[in-house]
C-alpha cells in the first residue's frame, strides 16, 4: 500500500510539473504572438504610408498634365484599386517625369504611366 502511495504521489508531481511547464510555455507564446502582431501592424501601417505617398507622387504628375477634373477624379478611383506592384511600378515611372520640361522621355513615361493605369 505504501509503494502504491508513493507512485500516486509521485505521478502527481510529474503532472503538476509538467502543467506547470505546458502554462509558462503557453504564456510565452502568447507573449510572442502579441509581438508579433505588433509588429506586424507597424509594417503594416507603414506600407499604407508608403503607398499613400506614392500615390500622391503619381497624382502629382498627373495633375499636372491632366487638366479634365473628371478624368482626374476617375484616375483617382482607379488607383484606390491598383495593386501594391501597380502603384510601385507607375511611381516609378512617374520619378522619371519632369514637371518642367516635356522631353520624350518624360511623354513615354508619361504615355507608360497612363496605359498602366487605363488597363489596369
């Protein structure tokens, strides 16, 4: 009977460890997840800023040779449904526009940046 004790006792304690070491690891991972999604959250936030800024850059370029507002407004709506890599692409285009002079290498960006657009 008491060697039977001792083994009830002793299960106990192995049980009551490993509960313990299944909730410390639990809260580890809950502590890890909270980080990450932190953090995911700031990347997140950032990439709208950049693409924000992107956007506006594009609209910038546009702007200044567009002068119909409606086709303005429409290109507007048009971006709202670009992808990541679309905007990523027509801003680059648009970097390489000068808003000073018209050479043609700004009208075939120019031209690149609107049929990017149109068939998007």
């Amino acid at each position: 009977m008491r060697h039977f004790t001792h083994s009830i006792v002793l299960a106990l304690l192995v049980g009551l460890y490993a509960i313990t070491q299944v909730s410390t690891n639990l809260q580890e991972y809950r502590h890890t997840r909270n980080e990450i999604q932190a953090t995911d959250s700031s990347l997140e936030n950032e990439a709208n800023k950049t693409m924000k800024a992107q956007k506006s850059k594009i609209m910038l370029i546009l702007e200044d040779r567009i002068e119909n507002p409606s086709v303005l407004a429409k290109t507007e709506d048009k971006l709202r449904t670009m992808s990541d890599t679309e905007i990523r692409l027509a801003s680059s285009l648009c970097d390489r526009i000068s808003t000073k002079q018209r050479t043609a290498r700004d009208e075939i960006a120019f031209s690149l940046v609107t049929a990017l657009i149109v068939l998007s």
